[in-house]
C-alpha cells in the first residue's frame, strides 16, 4: 500500500491528465461529446456561441409569446361564456315572447267573437228586453276589448323595442366571439409553426455544436473579447 507521498505524487502527476481531459470533452450542449465528434476550432466555437445566444433570446420571445396567447385563449374563453350567457338570456326572452303570441292570439280569438256576435246583433236584433240586455253586453264586451287591444299593442311595442336591440347585439356579439376565437386558433398555430422550426433550429445547432467538444481555453478567450 503506497504511502501518503507516494499518493500525494500520483495525484500531481494525475492533476494534468485530468484538467486536460475536461478541457477536451466540454460541450455547449452540457453532454459528453459525440463520438467522433471533431473538436471545434475557435471561430467554430464563437460561431456557434453566438447562435447559443440568438436561440436563447428566441426562446425568451417564445415563451413571452406562449404567456399572450395563454391569456388571450382565456379571454376569447370568457367571451364565449358571456356569448352563451347572452344567448340563454335571449332564449328565455324568447320563451315569454311565444307567452305573448299565444296572448294575441286569444285576443284575437275573441275579437273575432264579438265582431260575429255585433254582426249578428245588427242582422237578427233581438226584441224586448232581451235587446237591451244583448245590446249592454255587446257595449261592455266592446269597450273591454277595446281596452284590451290598447294593452297588447302597448306591450307588443315593449317587447319590439327589447327583442330587436337584444337579437342584433347577440348577433353582433356572436361574430365577434367567432372571429376573436379564429384569429386566437391562427395565432396559435403560427405559434406552434414558430416553436417547431425553434426546436428544429435547436437540433440542428446541437447536431453542428452542442454535441461536439471544444477547449476551454478557446472559450475563455472569445468571453474575453467581450
């Protein structure tokens, strides 16, 4: 068993070996270097640290560009949900508008009553106090749809000045929906065009540099250029 000199001695002879061997087998990709792989000469080296460097800011704006269209998938989201909001709000609108069709059709109903029984009031008059008798209830059922009549056009008028502006803002909001979910889908595949030809770029630059080994020296030299 060698003594503590003895140890001491293979280390400083080991020490170079070692440095040597970091220096050589470096890699701008952190992994061990590619077999075979040809050590890069020094305009190789800043070459491809400059290319390091433009892909890092390319995956900083990437990954700027994936926060916006994050939040804008959110808000085209929420627009949706308001739009369909909107749409059941205008359903119901729509149900207590049939509600009020089904009204003006019995008044209608009953117009046509008692327009047949004033016609046959005047063809066949009864005699008598049965005259007086249909003539009063012709005049009260008369001036009652009368009323009647004034209360449904007055109420068709509201529903007119509601459904309308409310149709043609959903409309409206409907399109914009459509077209702020279109134009988030192009954004986003031209993203993802974007992102692919990133990590296309980012194999390639492996491929001609992260993978091959370079000395450190070389390195510290380009750094000191800056």
């Amino acid at each position: 068993m060698p003594g503590a000199a003895a140890v001491a001695l293979m280390l400083a002879c080991a020490w170079p070996l070692t440095a040597m061997a970091q220096s050589a087998g470096k890699t701008l990709g952190g992994d061990a270097p590619a077999k075979g792989g040809k050590m890069m000469t020094r305009d190789e080296l800043r070459t491809c640290l400059q290319e390091q460097q433009a892909q890092a800011v390319q995956v900083a704006e990437l990954e700027k560009r994936r926060a916006e269209i994050a939040a804008e998938a959110d808000a085209v989201r929420q627009q949706k949900d308001a739009v369909q909001a909107e749409r059941e709000a205008f359903a119901a609108m729509a149900t207590q508008v049939q509600a009020f069709k089904e009204k003006v059709k019995a008044h209608g109903e009953r117009v046509a009553l008692y327009n047949e029984r004033t016609q046959a009031f005047k063809e066949n008059p009864p005699r008598g106090a049965d005259a007086e008798r249909e003539r009063g209830q012709l005049q009260a059922e008369g001036e009652s749809v009368t009323q009647a009549d004034a209360a449904i056009k007055a109420e068709a008028a509201q529903w007119t000045a509601k459904v309308e502006p409310a149709r043609a803002a959903l409309t409206e909001h409907t399109q914009a929906q459509q077209a702020a979910a279109n134009a988030a889908i192009e954004r986003n595949r031209v993203f993802n065009e974007a992102v692919k030809a990133q990590e296309d770029q980012l194999a390639a630059w492996k491929q001609r540099c992260g993978n091959r080994p370079y000395r450190e020296a070389d390195e510290k030299a380009i750094r000191a250029e800056k």
